[in-house]
C-alpha cells in the first residue's frame, strides 16, 4: 500500500483526506511543517499534500527544505491551497510541485489528482 503524508493545520482538512484516501492509501496526518519535516527523517512517502498556508513553516518554506535533501527530492509534493492564483502556482512550480488541489478538498479530484501522480 503506497503512503501519503499529508500536511495542514487545519484538523478538518486532515481528517477529510484521511476520510477521502484511507480505502486506498495509508495516510499519514501532520498538522505542521516542522512535523512533517520530522517524519520525513524517517520515513518517505509516495507522495506529499502540502497546505501552502500553515503557520510557523508555510508550504513553500516545507518545499524549499524538502528539497535540499537528496533522500527527499524525488518525492512528488501537490500542494493543498484555496489560492489557485497564477502566483501561487508559478511559485509552487519553481519549486518542484507535481501539481494543485484546490480547496474545500472534494473527494473525486482528490482521489484523481493522487491517482495521476502515484497511481493506486
């Protein structure tokens, strides 16, 4: 079974993905950045959902660190955001995302959307 670590502070987004995900995939909830980052010392996914907007660490700051680990580079990372604007996902591009999922997070683009990045 693949593993998604999915990454939001809001505990009704986490609680859908894991709702959404869970027949298919083994997720993993964090409510952080810095918890994110600490399973990643462990632990590598299939894939990340990252929330853009999270206090502390936002998304692209989680991305930028991803990133400069070798281990971690070739994990694919979507990220979770209700700013869909062409800011925000050129941003995210530059930084290496595998793509958007626009929020309220709904279950048929969700499921696609992972499906196109890691398969079932």
């Amino acid at each position: 079974m693949k593993t998604i670590l999915v990454v939001d502070d809001d505990k009704l987004n986490l609680n859908n993905a894991l709702k959404i995900l869970s027949p298919t995939y083994k997720v993993i909830p964090v409510p952080s950045g810095k918890m994110a980052l600490n399973y990643l010392s462990k632990n590598i996914p299939d894939l990340i959902l990252l929330d853009v907007l999270m206090p502390e660490m936002d998304g692209f700051e989680v991305m930028r660190e991803i990133r400069t680990h070798e281990e971690w580079i070739d994990i694919p990372v979507i990220f979770l955001t209700a700013d869909v604007s062409p800011e925000t996902c050129e941003k995210g591009g530059a930084l290496g995302a595998s793509g958007f999922m626009a929020k309220p997070l709904e279950a048929s683009r969700m499921i696609s959307g992972v499906e196109a990045v890691i398969g079932k």
